[in-house]
C-alpha cells in the first residue's frame, strides 16, 4: 500500500462521519486545530480621475 492509498482510505472513513467527530479523530491523530488566516480579496483598480475640461456632466434626480 501506498501513503496515497493510505490517505485516500483515510478520507473515505472520514467522510461518513459528522465534522465534530472528525475533529475530534484527527485531534487524535496529532492534528493541531488552527485559525485560517483570511485570504486577501482580489479587487481590479479602479482608474485614477481625469479632469480634462471637456468633459461636463450633469446630473438631474427625478
């Protein structure tokens, strides 16, 4: 057997069982419990403002 196989087998055995219970088997294991560090939200940038004179806008609320 492979340390794949081993693994696969691993997850399959905890897949059928609830979350608190697969916690509480992989604390048993040696797992850590740790909090995940949030992930940096990718924002595409905004242009910067022109002022070019040209350009007019105008509003109107209705």
């Amino acid at each position: 057997m492979t340390s794949g196989d081993a693994i696969q087998r691993m997850a399959e055995a905890l897949a059928d069982i609830s979350e608190a219970d697969r916690a509480e088997a992989l604390r048993g294991l040696g797992a850590k419990e740790r909090e995940q560090a949030p992930r940096p939200t990718r924002r595409t940038p905004l242009p910067a403002p022109r002022r070019d004179p040209g350009i007019v806008s105008a509003v109107e609320w209705v």
